[in-house]
C-alpha cells in the first residue's frame, strides 16, 4: 500500500510538472528594420538585446538597395554614427551606404525591449525587435514519451500483482 502512494504521488508530480507551463527562454533577438523613405528592409540576429551602439554588417536579409551596414544607438544619448562622419545622440539608426552616404532614423523611445518602434521624425522606418524562442527537439520528446511509456507500464504490472 505504501509503494501504491509513492508511486501515484510520483506520477502526480510528474503529471504537475510537465502541465505547468515553462517560461520562454530567448535564444537570442530578431531584428527587423523597414526603410520606408527608400524602401526594403533589413533583417538580423543577436544573442542579446543590444544596449550600445553597434554595426551591423552581416544581415539574415537586406533588400534596401546600397546599404552595407546599419549603426544602431538603442539609448538615448548613445552617438549614432554614420560613415558620412555624422554623429547624432540615439535612440536612432543609422543606414550607411557605401563608405560615405549616411541616412538617419530618429526614434522617440529607448530600443531596448522586444516591440514595434516607428521613427519620431524625420526619414520615415520601423524596427521590430522579437525573441527567437527554440521549439524542443523531436528526440526530446520521443524521450518524454519513452519515459511516461515505461512509467505507466511498471505501474500497470505493479497494479495487477497486488
């Protein structure tokens, strides 16, 4: 009898942990910019949201004709830097084009979370900045299965011994 409430306790736990929703862990950031004023967008990834000024220059996608990287100060007070020699205070994006033609994206708030920014004034873009969340490997959950498989039938053959 006292195997029978170890095992239905166990099973319970176990039940009550596989229901409990987990909380989305991020494998890293989508960043998403559309150019408006010259029309594209340009997509790209990092493992972290980005608090400092950073260049970009390796894109998942880029369809805005002529531009070779993107400068993004995410902070207010961050300097936006152009190839042109431009330097802005953020939060803004810069888009480079070649060695010496720069556009500037003025954006009212901080760039620092996941969301939909529009600029604030001037050219006119968005970015969106997304959690890439991994969904779990198949053979993880052939393991799941196996496991609660083989748990169900040791409680099954336990039952008809008693």
């Amino acid at each position: 009898m006292m195997r029978t409430s170890i095992m239905l306790t166990t099973v319970a736990l176990i039940l009550t942990l596989l229901a409990t929703p987990r909380l989305a862990r991020a494998d890293g950031f989508t960043y998403t910019f559309t150019d408006d004023y010259h029309g594209g967008s340009a997509t790209f990834s990092e493992s972290s949201i980005l608090t400092t000024t950073t260049t970009i220059s390796t894109f998942t996608s880029n369809t805005i004709s002529g531009v070779t990287s993107l400068s993004l100060a995410p902070e207010s007070g961050d300097d936006c830097i152009g190839n042109s020699g431009i330097s802005e205070a953020g939060p803004c994006i810069a888009e480079n084009f070649g060695s010496t033609a720069t556009a500037l994206f003025y954006f009212s708030s901080n760039l620092t979370s996941t969301g939909t920014y529009d600029t604030s004034v001037g050219l006119s873009g968005t970015i969106q900045i997304s959690e890439q969340v991994a969904a779990p490997e198949p053979s993880s959950l052939l393991s799941l299965g196996s496991g609660l498989l083989g748990l169900g039938v040791g409680i099954f053959k336990r039952r008809r011994q008693d």
